[in-house]
C-alpha cells in the first residue's frame, strides 16, 4: 500500500445571505483550525441560502466584531449551491431555518445527513440535550439589532467552535486510521454528531 496525501475535510457554514453569522464562523473556525496544526487538512467556507448579497463583503458590524476580537477577515458573500455537496463533508447551519433549507437542497439522503447545526458542538447542545427543540439553538440573526447583537453572536460561535474542531479532528483521526488498515468498507461519513 502507497502513502496518499489525506484530501482535505471541507466545511461550510450557512446562514441566510452570508454576510453577517456565516462569515463570522468561518472566520472563527478557520483560526481553531490554524491554531490546532490542521491548516493543511481542513478548508473553512461559507455561504448564504439566498442570493441576496453575492458579491457584497461582511457586514460593517460583523468585520468590526471580529477586528476586535482578534480574528483575520476577507470575505465575499455567495450563495450556496446543491452541487457543492458532493465536495464538502460537513454543512454547518446556523439556525434551525437554514438546517431544513440546506436539508430540503440536498440532491440525496447521504448529503442531507451532512447538514450539521452550530450550537449543539457546544454547552447549548447538552444543555439542550434535556428535551429542547432545534429553534432553541438557533443562533440568532443579527442583522436588524444592534451592535451587542454582534457581540452575542460571536460567543455564540466561538463556544461551538471549539466542539466542532474536537468532532474534526475525530473524523481525520477515524480517516487515517481507516486508511491505515486498509479496511474495506463503506464510505459513509464520520459521526460527527454531538455527544
């Protein structure tokens, strides 16, 4: 057997025109997966489910909050497309709204099921856990608030990040590991639900 260079794990984040919560996600993934050594394993993207702001940057809002917090930012809005699941492993959406659009989008069953909401990576997700319904981990849109909102939103996503990257980098490991031993078998994508 021949070492192969590992293809890269592909996630896109999704919310409504991709220029307010899905930007600042990718932005906020992007630097885990930097600062975790997995720059060259994981592509970050985003997208909107509507095309409404293709070719816009960020929102002012969302740029500042994330200049503030750190974070590197270029960005330009677009809309997601049903052909892109056949490249990417991992659909991350951002409320409850875009999970049944996305999952409505997806041309089969296996595509569906790689449509992923954001929160439940996080303490929301297992505080949830007890009986709440997938609106209760929404992360809310910003947009028509104030700044705070922008704020929130970003909490929001950096306490998911960090569950999200530890779900990553179990599916890398579970690939590697696969590709090791050479097993045959089905090509079904990793279990990257939630504990």
């Amino acid at each position: 057997m021949t070492d192969q260079p590992q293809a890269p794990f592909r996630v896109c984040f999704v919310c409504t025109g991709n220029i307010c919560r899905s930007p600042m996600a990718e932005s906020v993934f992007r630097a885990r997966v930097a600062e975790d050594g997995l720059a060259g394993l994981v592509e970050v993207d985003s997208a909107g489910t509507g095309g409404w702001h293709e070719g816009d940057g960020a929102d002012p809002r969302t740029v500042a909050v994330l200049r503030a917090a750190g974070y590197e930012h270029d960005h330009t809005a677009r809309q997601f497309q049903a052909a892109w699941f056949d490249r990417l492993d991992l659909v991350i959406a951002l409320d409850s709204g875009h999970l049944r659009a996305l999952r409505r989008l997806a041309p089969t069953a296996r595509d569906a099921a790689k449509v992923r909401m954001l929160r439940p990576y996080g303490a929301a997700g297992a505080t949830n856990s007890s009986g709440g319904t997938a609106a209760d981990l929404d992360i809310p849109d910003p947009y028509y608030g104030d700044f705070t909102g922008f704020e929130e939103c970003l909490e929001m996503v950096e306490e998911a990040s960090d569950g999200l990257l530890e779900a990553v980098r179990s599916a890398l490991t579970a690939d590697t590991d696969a590709s090791d031993s050479c097993a045959a078998g089905t090509e079904d994508q990793p279990d990257l639900q939630p504990m």
